[in-house]
C-alpha cells in the first residue's frame, strides 16, 4: 500500500505546506496516483546477533557512529526495502514529459519508501516489544557507503525483492533503503533523529 | 542422446535446493556458496548424490552466483568455478551409478546481482559476457543442458539467453523466471511477455522457479500451458517462508509438497524438481507420486505476438493493433535537427504522447543519412525503452542497424520490414531466427510492386516458403500488402482491400497496413485515410501503422471495433463518446487571453502556448520581451523563496511550450542559441534530476543544451566538448563515491586544454570542494548554473 505523508514530499521539494498553492496540490495528487499503480513496495529483513565488532552475524559493521548508535543492542535486523524499478521508470518518463512533475513525484516517491519503511519497521518493533533502534543506513556518518554490497548479499535482497547496487554503491531501483536497526539498547530519545549522526551540516533537509 | 528429446515426451524430475542443503552443513549467510565447489567440493557431491538418490533426473550445478561480479575478490575466477561444479556433478552421477532413469547435468545460471542499463549501471553486452564466460567453461567440462533460473528482470534474462545461446549453441535450453503472486517479474512483464520473450529466442523449454510455493504457482502454470508452446517447468519453493527462532523455514513438508507437484504435472508440467527450502525427502516424496504421470500433451499455439519488457500485444481477430507512426524523421525538420544534435528529448516526448493518445505499438524510425544509423537507433530504442512500455516496432532498411537494434531490445520486437527480394530476406531471417520478432512482409520483389492482386500473393506464398526454411512460422508474419496512393491510380485501394481479405482467408496470416499512403498527392487526406482504415478494418485488418493523433482516425477505429461486434454492451464506445463534450482546458481564464508574460509566470502552458501564438512582433521580440523577464521574475522570486522549485519548473515547462510555438515562427536555420552547454551526471552516477531541472532552465533562456544523460564517462564529455565548441561544461553528481569521477573530468578537461569553463552541483558539494577539484563555479540551484552561463556567455540577466 502507497502512503505519502504530505508535509514530507514537500520538505523534500523545499517547501511548506502552507505554501503550495492549488496547482501543487494537483500534481502531488497526481504524483500519489502514479505511484499507486507503478511503486510496488517489497522489503526483506534478516534478524541476527551483534556481536564484538560490532559485527552483524558474520558482517563486520565499520565506523564509530553506528557502533554508537548500536550499543547495548545484543541483535539487529538486516533490512531492505524498494518501491521496485517500475517507480524508477515512471520517474524517468516524467523527465521526459514533464519535468516539474518528475520533481514532485521523486519527492512524493522518496516519502513513500519512508512511510513503506516505517510501516515495516512498526510491525518488527511489535514483535520486539516496541524496542527497535531508527534505521542506520550504509552512509549515515561515518558507515562506509561501501559496505552496501555485503548487506545486500547478507539479505539476498536482489534474489527476494529485486534490490542490486551499482559499481559505485548506489541502490537500483533508486527509490529503496537499507539499514541496520537495533534491537534494545539505549531507548532513542524523542528528538533524536538521523540527521544528528550526519557531517552535512549545511544541508537544505536537515531536521532539527 | 540430447536430453531436449525427452522434453515433452518424459517426465523428468529436476534435483531440490542446493543453498538450503549448503546452509544445513555451515554455509554462512553472505558467504558464497558457489566456492564451496573449490573448498568443500565433497560436501557438494554428497548433496548431489542423495538427490539422485532421490530420484532426480537432473541435477543444477552449485553455480547459481558464479559470475565475475559476484566472484570479484574471491580469488576465483567463474571458468575456474563453473568447471569445477560441472565436474563435481558429473563425478556425483559416476559414484551413484544405480540412478533411476537417465541423469544429467544442467549448468546453472543466476542473475549477475546488477540491474541493466537504463535502470541501473550494467550495460548488456557486459552482462552478457559475464554470463557467456561461466557457460561457456561448463559445456566444455561436460554439462548437458544450461539452465538459467530465478530471473525477475526480462532485460537480463534475454542476456542470460543469449549468452547461452552464444557460448553453447548445442546445448539444450531451460529458462525458469521468478513472477511475484500477481503473476509478474519484477520489472512489469507477466506470463505472455515470458513466453513470447523465450519462445522468440528459441529456448527448449521454460517454466516457474523460487519467490513461491507449488500452491502459488499453479494457476501461473495455468496461464503458461495456454500461452506457450513449449514443454513447462516447475521447480516451486517448499511452500512459503516464516520466520521460526530467527530461521527461516518454509511451510511444506515433502508429503504435502509431492502432493501440490502431482497436481502441477497433470497440469502440464512436464520438468518438476524444488528450489528453496526443498530437501532430497521432498523430491523423493514428489519423484514418488509422480513418476508415473504422462502430463497433457504440449499443444503448438499460433499466437502472433509481440512484447517490451513489461506488455504483450497480440495481433489476433478484433480491432486491429494501433501502431504509432510518428518517431520517423522523414517530413519533420525539428526531429531531423534532434537527431543531428543527438538530442533525443524531442523523440521520447513524441513516444510517451502517442501512448496517451492510445497507441498500442511504437514504430521507431532513426533513418537520416548523415549520421549513424546503427548506433543511433540503438539509442533511441534504450531510451525509449527506459521510458515507455509499449512494443516498438524497429524500422530501418539497414541490415546492421536492424540486427543491433534487435539485440539490445528489451523483448520481441515487431520488425520493419522485410520484402520478397532474395538479398533482404537473406539478411533479415536469420536476424528474426536468432532474435525472435513479428515480421512486417512487404508484398514487392526485385520485380517491383504487382499492380494485380494475385501478383502480390505470389510474392507473399515466395516469402513464407523461404521463411520456412529458417524454421519462421507463419504466425511470425504481419504482411502487408503496400497502400498505394488512389491519386496514382484509381484502383489502387481496391487492390489493396482485396490483398487484405484474401492474404487473411487463404494464407491465414495477420495483415498490417501503413495507411497514410493512400491519400497521398490529395487534399484533406485523413478523410481518405480515416475511410480506407475503416475499410481495410471491414476485410480483416489486424494492425494499422498510423497517426494517432488524427482524432478522425481513432474515432473511425472505435466505431468500427463496436460494429464489428468487439465491444461488448458498445462499453468502450460510451466510455469514450458518452456524456457531455469535454471541457477544452479547465486552466482556461474565463473570459479573455492571457497574455505571455502572466502566463508564463502562472505556469500556464496552453495558455503560453496560445499567447505566443497570438503575440505580435518578431520572434525574438516576443522572447526577449515577454518571455524572458517572466522567467526572470520567476527566478527571482525562487532565489527569494516565495517560489519553490515545482512552482519553477511549471514556470520552465510553460516557456518550453511557448518557445515551441515560437520556434515554428522562426523558421529553419534561424538560431536563438545563445551558447552551447554540454551537461553530465558524471561517471558511476545515476541521478539525473537535478541535471534535467539545470537544463530545462538553461533551455528557456535559449542555450542550446547537448545533455550526455547520466554514468558518462569523462572522456566523452571531452569529445563532446571538442566536438561541438562548448564554452561550459556542467557537472552533476549526487554521492561521495562518484565526486572522485566529477575530478577526473575536470581534470582531463583542464589536460586537453578545452577552452572551456566547468560549473559543478550536487547535493553531496560544497563550495570549497568543488573549488578544490578545480572547478570554475559552484552552482547550488538550478537559477545559479543560468547565472553562470549568462555569465560564460557575456550576455545580461536582465536587459533594460
């Protein structure tokens, strides 16, 4: 199911709510529609121990913020997800047609892989007791953007939901995540969030 | 004896999982089971035996991941691999010589784990190579047959095909894809693409693996039995996956399993055997029940049937198949000048709008003579492809750009065309053979055109005899028995009309027409055309190649497919016809034109259109004094955030349907290029929107733009800046991983010596580094890159 949340696609075009006006609304609708019938969101986990690395099962994880941000867990889940290639298609054949569509659209597809995201993580947490870490992704601080490949074999996430990355590490189909998400450490404070592992501090996104 | 001669004619049991069994004897997760041929090659052995113990038939060597990419740093190479598996299986097959019936080998075949070009970064000839390599090491160690299993990609599944095909030309082929409960691979195609993709190439046999259980797949299996003409295969996972104590397990056991496969062989499975999750107990239990069953006999279907990646279209009895005409430079100044330039927005957009005008095919044409047909064909199919997922239907009359464009096309192509002269059908059959495709056949020779009927189903007769001596069915076939224009001779559609009523009652083939023809040297020619095609719709037409803008022309078609007694309750008819007159455009300010300039900064784009249309003065007046200070104020007003980026784009999108307009007015050879800017996502990336925001700006204020698209390799934004005197180079790239391909551009750039000035963007920049990389300019936003090359150029932002 394709769920968008609205104040989101238009953070990711660079604005407000309150500042759309009608005919934004319009083509975020729109963008919503297309999504609908192309996006078929899949995703794919693997639930393994954490052990002294920290490794992930067999997977050594590198870099200091993610062994930060997993202490005191004792596992995690290997995650992926895609809106799959036909999001991507229908993204690049909006370049073509209609640009200022395209711009919606990859902003309302890139919340949609975040709702479908959070929509499965919600369910894993149920099972875990509500204790599960946000989503730490090949690339968030210092987590090598390399070691994408070997969480994608980890998952077989290319035999299961179709899920491949390129020489240069970027996930295709290009609207998916990754991540690796503790299982019970220390809870996450309210306001804790993403962008507080990252060095981009100049970023037009940045959530506060 | 070639195990291919038992297909259809003897059941015969594939082996279980390989990777379950791995799995059960240590095989970590992550770790490539494809090098335990080379570390515990005894413990693979002893799999094999106890399947054949079983009772397999067949036995898949442990190569599903043995490909150069997947095997990269492993310190084996996928020859080395490949050999060693077949070698382990065939030794398995010597130690257990008591096995009931007939044992061999299928070398196996997985995906490369990269998605193809356009989508992701592999291009074709490279995945095909990395699949011929492992291939062509296994028939040389003694494998019997190849399978390729678990695709979910067309694309890399015709490459996989082709490279079997390449590599062990004797060797039976089996294809098995993996489809999702709906029915479809991953990139859209479902059972009809599957099989009109497959049976086009050739393959021996084809089928079902892994994603679902027996359960699942049986009414897929269904759907199989009634599309294809092949022998089937099913090799299910052991039912459905869950999770148990952080294992994975599946949720049949082998009685259960044996009795769902028992089902699928009376349903038509002919080859059955397991894939994750299956253990030699399930194929014991499966081999069991089911060796004794003679499946339903496969039966030949004549479907002509052509597809893309993602849609099937058959040319059957009803309406006949809507072919757009339009991709086809012949007549059209602009789409000649694209190609010339290698600017293929233009063609795309004709594409993607003929779809939504309803059309059901593509012809794709790229004939000009002062380029490269070939590699510019290629092109626009791919990119096309990348784009749209209609059939595309591949019109050239050189037979080298015919077979490239063949290859590199992601599905079964409609191919245009071949003749009854001798030399072309030498050319092209064996193209048709290798590739598969539905054949447009003109009814002419080395003789000419047959003024008489009868002389233009001599011809046809000639035309199926010689294609049945490459094994080309006549299924394969749309003929078309040439529209010749009435003007020249009155009795010139009335020939044609009676070509297609006998072609289709005494030959029994689909007709296809290009009907715009017979209209020609007259006036009002889509009355003529639109009534010819109803005609030719009476006597049996079964696809037209035709303007699918021409409203007439659809109308003529809906109309005629209700009276024809196609559509059902007159449904479609009423859909289309029924209520109120559409509105014209619901943007329409009521009561009065609007002008350019408000317009435009509304982001308006019939109305721009409209306003330029209307406005009076020079072209370059109108653009200078209406458009540009709109697009200005729109700028500014971004650069403020009071507008935001979608906002500016509406903005951007409705100059570019003014200028379109304007152009026109313009007149050939007059130029509003300001400057020449050669844009790139660099090399090793593949996010392109913030390219074609930069461009879509830059072309509203006129510089002419040669966008190289994305993952361009530095050495050909050099060449193209050599080529075409660019004064600016833009440079894109989204990640930390592909800034290094940004420095290596730059740098050769800077190396030749190019006159030329670099600007740089991208989310992952900063000023400093792109500075530091030796860039001239930094640009934030798409306003900036316009300001810069403003700047480049020496032209003012705002002229009073």
């Amino acid at each position: 199911m394709i769920r968008i949340r609205t104040e989101e696609a238009f953070r990711y075009m660079g604005c407000t709510e309150a500042n759309a006006d009608a005919a934004l609304l319009k083509q975020l609708s729109e963008a919503e529609t297309l999504l609908k019938s192309h996006a078929v969101p899949q995703s794919t986990h693997l639930r393994l121990p954490l052990t002294a690395g920290p490794c992930l099962g067999p997977m050594r994880l590198f870099g200091a913020d993610i062994a930060r941000h997993l202490h005191g867990c004792t596992a995690a889940y290997a995650f992926a997800a895609t809106l799959g290639a036909e999001a991507d298609r229908c993204i690049a054949r909006a370049m073509r047609s209609d640009i200022s569509l395209a711009c919606v659209l990859q902003a309302a597809a890139a919340s949609a892989i975040e709702c479908f995201c959070d929509e499965v993580c919600a369910s894993l947490a149920e099972r875990e007791g509500g204790c599960l870490k946000s989503r730490f992704s090949p690339g968030y601080g210092d987590f090598p953007i390399e070691q994408q490949d070997e969480l994608l074999a980890l998952l077989q996430a290319e035999k299961r939901i179709g899920l491949c990355a390129t020489r240069s590490h970027m996930l295709t189909p290009m609207k998916s995540v990754t991540a690796v998400i503790g299982i019970g450490g220390t809870p996450e404070k309210q306001t804790e969030h993403k962008c507080s592992t990252c060095g981009k501090l100049d970023c037009t996104f940045r959530k506060e | 004896m070639s195990c291919s001669e038992l297909f259809g004619r003897e059941l015969l049991i594939f082996d279980g999982a390989m990777g379950t069994m791995l799995q059960a004897a240590g095989l970590q997760p992550g770790e490539k089971p494809d090098l335990w041929n080379i570390t515990h090659p005894e413990t693979v052995r002893d799999i094999h035996c106890a399947y054949l113990r079983a009772g397999a038939n067949i036995l898949k060597t442990n190569t599903f991941g043995c490909n150069a990419w997947k095997l990269a740093g492993s310190g084996h190479g996928s020859e080395e691999v490949a050999a060693r598996a077949v070698q382990i299986a065939k030794n398995a097959i010597a130690v257990e010589n008591e096995t009931q019936g007939p044992a061999f080998v299928a070398m196996d075949v997985g995906p490369i784990g990269r998605l193809l070009s356009p989508l992701g970064d592999l291009d074709f000839e490279e995945a095909v190579a990395l699949f011929s390599a492992p291939i062509a090491a296994g028939k040389a160690a003694g494998a019997d047959l190849v399978l390729i299993e678990t695709f979910s990609d067309a694309y890399e599944l015709k490459a996989a095909v082709l490279a079997a095909k390449e590599a062990a030309p004797d060797l039976p082929l089996c294809a098995t894809v993996t489809l999702d409960k709906r029915g479809k691979l991953l990139t859209g195609g479902d059972v009809d693409v599957v099989c009109a993709l497959m049976e086009g190439l050739g393959v021996d046999a084809l089928g079902l693996n892994c994603g679902l259980g027996p359960v699942q797949m049986l009414p897929i299996l269904e759907r199989l039995r009634e599309s294809s003409s092949l022998p089937l295969i099913l090799n299910p996972n052991a039912g459905l996956p869950r999770e148990e104590a952080g294992q994975t397990v599946y949720d049949l056991g082998p009685t259960e399993f044996a009795h769902w496969m028992e089902q699928a062989a009376h349903k038509g499975a002919w080859l059955i055997g397991g894939c994750c999750g299956t253990t030699p107990a399930h194929i014991e239990a499966m081999a069991e029940k089911c060796r004794a069953i003679v499946p339903p006999k496969v039966t030949q279907k004549t479907h002509t049937v052509a597809c893309s990646y993602g849609s099937a279209l058959y040319f059957a009895d009803g309406a006949p198949a809507l072919i757009g005409e339009r991709i086809n430079p012949t007549g059209k100044p602009r789409m000649k000048q694209a190609l010339r330039d290698g600017d293929l927005d233009l063609l795309l957009r004709e594409g993607i709008r003929q779809q939504e005008a309803g059309a059901q095919a593509l012809d794709v044409n790229a004939g000009l003579p002062e380029i490269d047909e070939p590699a510019m064909l290629c092109r626009l199919v791919q990119e096309l492809q990348g784009v749209c997922d209609l059939p595309l239907q591949i019109d050239t009359a050189d037979p080298v750009a015919m077979e490239k464009a063949l290859r590199i096309y992601n599905g079964k192509a409609i191919v245009n065309s071949v003749n009854g002269k001798e030399a072309v059908m030498e050319a092209i059959f064996p193209l048709v053979k290798k590739y598969g495709g539905v054949v447009v056949a003109l009814t002419l020779d080395d003789a000419g055109i047959p003024e008489t009927v009868e002389g233009r189903m001599e011809v046809a007769r000639r035309i199926l005899a010689r294609a049945a001596a490459y094994g080309i069915p006549k299924e394969a076939f749309l003929f078309d028995p040439l529209t010749m224009a009435v003007s020249a001779g009155a009795d010139n559609g009335k020939v044609t009309l009676a070509c297609v009523r006998r072609l289709r009652e005494e030959l029994g083939v689909r007709v296809s027409l290009g009907v715009s023809n017979v209209s020609f040297g007259l006036p009002a020619r889509e009355r003529l055309n639109t009534a010819f095609f109803t005609l030719a719709m009476g006597a049996g037409l079964s696809a037209a190649i035709m303007n699918p803008f021409s409203e007439p022309m659809i109308s003529a078609w809906r109309a005629a497919s209700t009276l024809l007694g196609l559509d059902a309750n007159c449904a479609a008819y009423l859909a289309a016809y029924g209520g109120e007159a559409e509105t014209k455009t619901e943007k329409t300010a009521p009561g009065g034109e609007m002008p350019l300039h408000e317009a435009v900064l509304r982001g308006f784009k019939q109305e721009a259109a409209r306003a330029a249309q209307d406005a009076s003065g020079t072209p370059m007046e109108i653009i200078e004094s209406g458009l540009i200070p709109a697009l200005n104020e729109a700028g500014r007003r971004f650069e403020q955030g009071s507008l935001f980026l979608p906002q500016l784009l509406m903005c951007a999108e409705a100059a570019k349907a003014a200028f379109a307009v304007i152009r026109t007015r313009l007149g050939e050879g007059a130029s509003t290029n300001r400057g020449t800017v050669v844009l790139a996502t660099v090399e090793g990336d593949v996010h392109d929107i913030g390219k074609n925001i930069a461009r879509a700006l830059l072309e509203n204020y006129c510089f002419q733009v040669v966008d190289l698209g994305k993952d361009v390799p530095a050495e050909a934004v050099a060449e193209a800046v050599e080529r075409t005197g660019a004064k600016l180079v833009g440079l894109s790239a989204l990640m930390t991983t592909t800034v290094p391909g940004m420095a290596r551009t730059i740098g050769l750039l800077r190396e030749k010596g190019l006159d030329c000035r670099i600007m740089c963007g991208g989310a992952v920049l900063t000023e400093s580094h792109a500075l530091r990389i030796g860039a001239d300019c930094y640009v934030p936003d798409a306003m900036a890159s316009v300001r810069y090359a403003m700047e480049v150029y020496g032209a003012a932002m705002n002229p009073e």
